[in-house]
C-alpha cells in the first residue's frame, strides 16, 4: 500500500475529513499508512463507542458487590467465599451474516478470551441471536450456519452452551444479530487487569500466529453493508476452539504465579487495541518490534500486523526476568511465544521494522481522546391506543398455532448441538426461564439469563429498555436466584439518523431506570451499531432496536433452584401478579390477529421488584414445586410450557376468563407457580400484598377447562411445539 494518503484511502478506513483533520492535529503531521490504519481502527464505532459513550454513562454500574464495572475486559461481581463471577456479552453481527459459521465460532472464542483474560475459568455460554423470515432465501444457510458455529466451537474448547434466546422477524433479513456470552469463576484475590505499568517491563506475545484474516473487522462492524456482501468475506475471521482451549490453560497456569503484570486479549482491532488500551489504561507508552510478531504468512507488513484479527492471539506485560518462566509455559502448551518489546514512559506507540520506525503515536488521540459525539435524535412517537380486537374464535386453535410458530416453538434442535452438560456442573440445561451452573466444589449456584423483547423496544424504546432488565430480574428470580447484575449488548442501526439514535437513548433511559430500581447493576457490555442493509434508493433498513441483557443470580443452594415442570397430580396452580389483559404489541396480536399495533405492556418496577422477592423466598422455603414467569405468548402459553416441561396437563379452573386478553396478554410482573399448599401460599401473599389468583389443578394429558371449550392434549401441543425448526432445516444439519 502506498504512503501517500488521499481523502479515498481516508474513505476507505471509515475516517470522515472532520476526523482526519482530528488525527493530522493529533499527530502534528499527515500520518503514514500503518498511523492511519491504528487511527481508523481505534476511532471505528466498534473500539471507540463515538456515538454512544456519552449515553452510556448514564448506566447504573455500581453495586457493594460489584467489583469491577465497565471499562475492563469483563465485568465483575462478589459472589462470596473469595469466589467471583466474570462475565460479559458481545456482538458478532456483520461477521455472522458474511461468514455464518466463521462470524459465530470466533464471536464465542473472542468472548471466552474476555472473560480468562481476567483470571476467571469460563464455566458457561449463552448466545442471544435474531433471525430474519424463516422463508427468507438466505436464512436456512444463516441458521445452519450460526448454530454449527456456535456449537462447534464452544463444544470443542470444553465450555458448555447452557442457554440464550432465538427470534425470527422481517427487520433482521439483511442483518442478523449473533449476540455471545461467557460466564467465568475466578478467586477474588487473583483476578487480572488490562493496565500496562513498569517502564522497561516486557511485553509478550502469546498464542497463534498472526495472519492476515480479520484486516478490517473492526470497520467493517462499524459500517452498514448491502446484503451481496461477498467482497467483505476477507475481514472475517478464522478461529481454531483447540487453541482456544490450549490458550486457556496456559494463561491459568501462569497466572497461578506473579508473573504478569497486566493482560489483554486480542479481540477487534487485534493488536493495535490491545497495545493501545493496555499503554492508555496504565498511562504509558509501547514500543514494539514488528520483526518479532510471530506471523504464519510471507511478507505480511506491519499495517497488516496491527490491523489483523487473527484468533486465540493474548498480549502481556511480564515482570522483568519472568520470561523464560512464562516460554516454558506457552511452549508446553505448544503456543507461540515471542518477547515484542517494552513498556516505556513516552505516552507514545511506536513501532519499529526492518530497523527503521514504521510508526510513532501519542497514545492519548487513539483512546482517551477519541472522538465522542453527540449525535442529534429525536424521541420514538408514542404509539397510538390499540383500540378494538375482534375476540379469538378459537383459543385452543390459537393456542396450538402459537407454540408452533418461530418465535416460541421448542429450540431443542439447536441446543442439542451444543454440549451444555461438558463440566458436570450444569443443573438447568436450556428450555427453562435460566441456566443454572454449580460453582465448582460448593452448594452455590450462578443462574444465568439473556433477554429482550425487541418489538417492544420498536413500540416504545423507553417501555423496552425497562421491560428488559425486568424480564431477566423475573427469570434469574424464577429459579430462585438472587439477581446481581447485568451485562448488555446494544444492537441497533445507523446513529447518524436522528430516529435510530432515539431509539437508542431511550432504550438506555429505560435500562437505567429499571436498573436503579432493581439493584440490578450494569457491569460490562457491548455497543453494535450499523446494523442496517442499504436499499437500491440508499435508504437503510434498520434492525429492530435490540438492546440484549444477560444477567447472572446467586443461588446459596443449587438444589433448591427451580424448574418450570409440573411435577405432581393434583397440585394447584396459582398465578402471582395483577392481570389487565395487554394485548399491545403481544405474539398473539401478530401471529393471530396479523397486526403489530399499539403500546407494549407497561413495567411497574416497584411491582417487579415485590414480585420478585416474593417468588424467591417461596423458593428458598420449598413451598412451590414449579415456577415460570409468564412473558411472550400470555398466561396460556406459560401454562403449556410448564406442561410439556413435565409431561402433565392441567384442568383450568371454571372461573378462570377466557378472553384472548387475559389468555394471551402479556401483562408484565407475573409468575405462574405450582403447590401442595394452597392454604400456606395464600397466607404468604396475603401477608406480603402480592396479587394471587387460582389457576387450576395438575393433572391429565391434556391442557383442559371444565367446560370443554378449550381441549389440547399434550401429544398434539408437543408436536407442534417439536416441528417448526426440523421442518424447516429439513432434518438434517448443514455446516454454512
């Protein structure tokens, strides 16, 4: 690539001329082609966060056992005995959608290297992904794709696949959302940070080869594309899970010494973030000596050493005269391993190749300084009142449709191609509200939830944003855990137009306030902007806004989590929580009534957070034997869960309404449990003024009232719940 830098090649990085007039100020002169690739890539949408820090602080991330917040590879929480959990969610969208195996695999190997960067062993995954029309040309490769990749990779690096959440809508057919997370156990006393620090200190490379796959990721995940995006192909990375796991081990092993004095794994932007977060966080300089960087291709420069993406890639600054200790180390493990040169007190990045300087940066331009923009938005008009709904003509017909349409059938022909029991510690395995996992060697538990309804978020984004933090509040509390905090993934559109950037601030004013409310703390996260196809006219066609929220429980007692099975003839089932009957925004609207209209259900955080308490402590007291939360599809639908969970039916009780609102509303703050003490469940809500109502009895194999108007028996439910993702994968498994 020449040096001479004209405004296309400026174009071409992703860099506007407002920007570029930044980096020749920084730099008090026009840059070399390697200073303008560091530029573009720490200054993308994806490393900087331009367009959404000055939002994003307005997050709670604070908590007395939070240990660490944003800002970190991962986030942080005190889960007791000297134990933390670390853990964070990320977004592999553009790459997915390119290269779906590819684009997933590494998504689940970059977000396991955030989390044992900071000393923890990952012991769980979850994913979060969002499809386009199931009939769409190009979904059945998608989805073959991003399944094989997900369990191809966490299965063969050891980490089990627990849980997540799939949807299916029009908006994601030009722009999936593959969103991953990784949970990890670390000892409080041995957790690790990124900040470089001791002028002289070595610093190390470790783990693959650079090679020239992934040059760009980083702007390319900050851009829209159209949707023949062959050419981007290149800038998809390739990932090996067998090195992941190699990496993994030789990093715990190292750091059971003293011998490292920061870490950072090399995720988007490959060595240049690395290098560049790990001088600024330590307020340092880097020298670097490219001739040293283990490469696995010929001639590669060091614009492509810095830029590249290659996988299972960790850089380390060493306490001085540990490096032999650490090589031997990496080469048992047979990892690369090569000293690239020394912390120094220059606040610059320099590189050097060949004997000369390929590069020579003031390191407070690239990361403190970036830009940071307010962009103009405009809040999401109110939706008008739904108005009238014709009443169902059938609701065990609208019953059976719903169970078997995309966004609620059964996903077990996806998580049965993820090893979600390797470990031994899984005690909920995914079709329940969360994951729970054991903490290796003790009574605790973690559970483990990701959640959010995008077509709320579309409706009204501040309701949205509340109603996903509540939701995953209600599924961490409905097996019994305590809720600790939250990590999120903010998958949006082009920032730049006022009404995506709207839908953006409100989903963080309502996150915000649900947060404060629920002591529900945001720790980490990610930011996924761009994610719009460009039309033939030039317009884009945006995602639903989809702010993704993963949040972790503690359970004291694993053994006393619970499930959403019936487990007994004859229980009674009671419903917690007040029922209007909102049908705004619902899966029944759509899918039956083929209208996505009005507000969605409001979120009464008080409400959220009584409930909540309420449900755990009947939990930890053994006095119901089942819970679910009752969110898409209605009252109805959580009932037919539970059902098939247990493999019982249930005889609805003669005064329970039968209208579509109450049925199908998805009324929020609501839990269905189940009890051999109907007596002793009144009085504890009585007591504590939470809302009870009678449901009806377990019992049969079918999904009945005493009046026989409504009648499903459970083989015909199962069916129907089975057969939406075998039928349309054609039974078989196609690796994209």
């Amino acid at each position: 690539m020449t040096d001479s830098i004209t405004p296309e090649i400026v174009a071409e990085h992703g860099l506007s001329q407002e920007e570029y007039a930044r980096v020749l100020h920084a730099m008090g002169r026009e840059p070399n082609i390697t200073e303008l690739g560091i530029f573009s890539v720490m200054w993308s949408e994806h490393c900087s966060y331009k367009s959404s820090r000055i939002h994003l602080k307005k997050l709670p991330t604070q908590a007395p056992w939070v240990i660490q917040g944003p800002g970190e590879n991962a986030g942080v929480v005190d889960i007791g005995d000297g134990q933390a959990a670390i853990f964070k969610m990320e977004s592999h969208n553009h790459p997915s959608y390119i290269e779906p195996y590819q684009g997933a695999a590494t998504g689940v190997g970059g977000i396991l290297r955030d989390v044992f960067t900071m000393g923890a062993r990952p012991v769980a995954n979850l994913n979060a992904l969002r499809f386009g029309r199931p009939d769409h040309p190009k979904m059945r490769h998608l989805i073959s794709g991003v399944v094989s990749g997900i369990g191809g990779y966490g299965n063969c690096v050891g980490v089990p696949t627990v849980g997540g959440e799939v949807n299916f809508h029009r908006a994601y057919d030009g722009n999936i959302l593959v969103n991953a997370m990784t949970v990890g156990i670390a000892e409080t006393d041995k957790i690790f940070y990124s900040a470089a620090a001791g002028i002289g200190n070595p610093v190390v490379y470790v783990g693959s080869k650079t090679g020239r796959d992934g040059i760009h990721g980083a702007t390319m995940a900050s851009a829209d594309f159209s949707e023949d995006s062959e050419e981007k192909r290149p800038t998809v990375q390739v990932g090996d899970p067998f090195t992941e796991k190699l990496l993994i081990e030789a990093c715990l092993e190292l750091m059971g010494s003293d011998a490292i004095v920061a870490i950072q794994d090399m995720g988007a932007a490959g060595l240049t973030s690395s290098s560049v977060e790990m001088a600024s966080k330590g307020g340092v300089g880097l020298e670097l000596d490219m001739n040293a960087v283990p490469c696995r291709e010929e001639g590669m420069t060091p614009y492509e050493m810095m830029l590249s993406e290659s996988q299972e890639r960790m850089l380390m600054v060493l306490k001085p005269g540990r490096e032999a200790e650490a090589e031997a180390i990496f080469r048992k493990w047979e990892l690369d391993f090569a000293v690239i040169g020394k912390v120094t007190d220059t606040g610059h990045l320099v590189l050097r190749w060949n004997g000369e300087i390929a590069a020579d940066i003031p390191l407070a331009p690239l990361a403190d300084d970036a830009p940071c923009y307010d962009r103009p938005w405009v809040p999401t008009p109110q939706p008008a009142p739904l108005g009238a709904v014709a009443e169902s003509a059938d609701p065990a017909a609208d019953l059976l449709a719903l169970m078997a349409s995309p966004d609620l059938a059964s996903r077990r022909w996806i998580w049965e191609q993820y090893d979600h029991m390797v470990g031994a510690d899984t005690v909920q395995r995914p079709g329940g509200d969360a994951a729970v996992v054991r903490v290796h060697g003790t009574a605790k538990g973690l559970a483990i939830a990701t959640d959010v309804t995008p077509r709320y978020c579309f409706a009204d984004p501040v309701e949205g944003g509340r109603q996903a933090i509540a939701e995953c509040y209600r599924n961490l509390s409905a097996v019994g855990a305590t809720p600790l905090a939250t990590t999120d993934c903010m998958n949006f559109g082009n920032p730049q137009r006022p009404e995506i950037m709207g839908q953006f601030v409100g989903c963080i004013e309502g996150m915000a306030e649900a947060c404060s409310a629920l002591d529900f703390p945001i720790v980490s996260g990610n930011v996924s902007l761009y994610n719009e196809t460009k039309n033939e006219d030039g317009s884009g066609s945006a995602i639903l806004p989809t702010p993704a929220i993963g949040g972790i429980g503690l359970l004291q007692d694993w053994s006393k989590s619970a499930t959403i099975a019936f487990k007994g003839e004859g229980e009674a089932i009671y419903l917690i929580g007040e029922t209007k009957g909102h049908l705004g925004q619902s899966l029944w609207l759509r899918e039956i009534a083929g209208r996505e209209a009005g507000p969605p259900p409001p979120v009464d955080l008080a409400v959220e957070k009584r409930n909540g308490a309420f449900v755990r402590g009947l939990i930890g007291e053994g006095a119901v034997s089942a819970v679910h939360d009752v969110s898409d599809g209605g009252l109805i639908v959580a009932l037919a869960e539970m059902a098939l969970a247990g493999g019982l039916g249930a005889m609805l009780d003669a005064d329970l309404p039968r209208s579509a609102a109450f049925l199908f509303g998805e009324d929020q703050g609501r839990y269905l449990v189940t009890t051999r003490d109907s007596e002793a469940l009144q009085h504890a809500a009585a007591a504590a003024g939470v809302p009870l109502s009678f449901v009806g009895t377990i019992g049969g194999d079918a999904l009945a009232d005493e009046d026989g108007r409504l009648h499903l028996p459970l083989a015909r439910l199962r069916d129907a719940h089975e057969g939406f993702f075998p039928s349309l994968m054609g039974g078989e498994l196609t690796v994209a």
